[in-house]
C-alpha cells in the first residue's frame, strides 16, 4: 500500500506525457481530439481518466488526514495540466497520507475505503473509476527495455534498444545493439525522445 501511494505522483507524470494533455481541446471518456490536423490521431482517453481518478484519490485522503471533520470537496486535475505540476501537487498529497497511515490504520471503516481506492481491481479495460492498483497494472512506471519501432541511425536496421531510467528525472538511454549507436532522450535537442517515442494505440472514431 505504501509503494502504490508513493509511486502515484511519478504514475501521474508518466500518464500525463503519454497522453500529451497540452495539446487536448476535446475530452470526454472515449477519445481526445487534438485541435490540430497534422497532430496524431486521437488517444484513449483513459490515460487522462486514470491520471485524474489518480489524483482524486491522492487529494481526498489527503484531505482526510489533514481535516478529519470537514467534508470532502470535489476535485480534479485542471485541462491541460503539465506532468510534472500534476506530479509535484500529488507528491504533497501522497506525503501527506503516508505520514498518515498509522492514524488511518486505527480506523477499520477507513482503512478499508483506502484499500479499495488503492488496491480494488474492477476487470474492466475502462472503469468508472481507476483504483492505483488498475493504473499500476496497465501502465507501469517501472518501463522495461523494449525494441525500439524505428530503425537505428548509423546501421539502418530495426536493433536499437530503449532503457528508460528507473527514477524520476533520470534520462533514457538508446542503444543499438548492431553497431553500438547510442545517445540519450536529451541529445539532439530530445530528437532521440522523438525519434523512439512509444506509439499510443489510436481510438476508432
């Protein structure tokens, strides 16, 4: 329950670069349309339903703990909020509760409604409401290595390889595994990053 609590601001960030909310005019829980035709084609707009529900989550219980008695406001990311802002609200919101867990846990009624907003699993692809334990289990913050879906720059074959860092901030790492090419996400002016970017499965209009 701590890691999902304290992985959950680096989870937003992650969810919020994919997703490229800046760019997004239209929202609603089928698809994002970009204002601008040669922008890519709309993405599944449960990346930034997840992200929001992710942030809720954090900010009602941080809520919780800081004012017990009051009622809970309602809440949620603003439009076209940049990753890392999101990340650095949550991450005062998860300090928050995890300095609160021992006065939770005291509370039967109340640990259990954290555990379900934190670990329920609903079995659907598009939930009402995306726990942390959904979110974690669709996308990972932890990125594996993966073949990247562009050829590498010196040898022309399809053999470059992504390492994404293990910790916020850290730079990804590009490396062929023919010709031993190899730069970083932020070389070139982040061409790499663009170059060897992960593609978002469209939604169908």
């Amino acid at each position: 329950m701590r890691r999902l609590i304290d992985d959950a601001p680096d989870l937003i960030a992650h969810l919020r670069s994919v997703a490229d909310p800046t760019k997004a005019r239209v929202y609603d829980r089928v698809l994002v349309q970009s204002s601008q035709p040669e922008l890519p084609a709309p993405v599944d707009a449960s990346i930034l339903d997840a992200s929001n529900d992710i942030a809720v989550t954090l900010r009602i219980w941080e809520a919780r703990v800081l004012h017990p008695e009051a009622e809970t406001r309602a809440y949620h990311l603003r439009a076209g909020i940049e990753g890392d802002v999101a990340a650095d609200s949550a991450r005062w919101d998860a300090d928050v509760v995890l300095a609160g867990l021992d006065l939770i846990a005291n509370d039967k009624r109340q640990v259990l409604a954290l555990g379900d907003a934190l670990l329920a699993r609903s079995g659907s692809s598009s939930p009402d409401f995306w726990s942390l334990a959904d979110v974690a289990a669709r996308w990972a913050i932890d990125d594996k290595p993966r073949w990247a879906e562009a050829p590498c720059p010196e040898c022309d074959l399809m053999t470059v390889r992504v390492q994404p860092s293990h910790r916020r901030g850290g730079r990804t790492r590009y490396v062929c595994n023919e010709c031993g090419w190899e730069a970083n996400d932020l070389d070139d002016g982040g061409l790499w990053a663009i170059a060897f970017a992960e593609s978002v499965p469209a939604v169908p209009a």
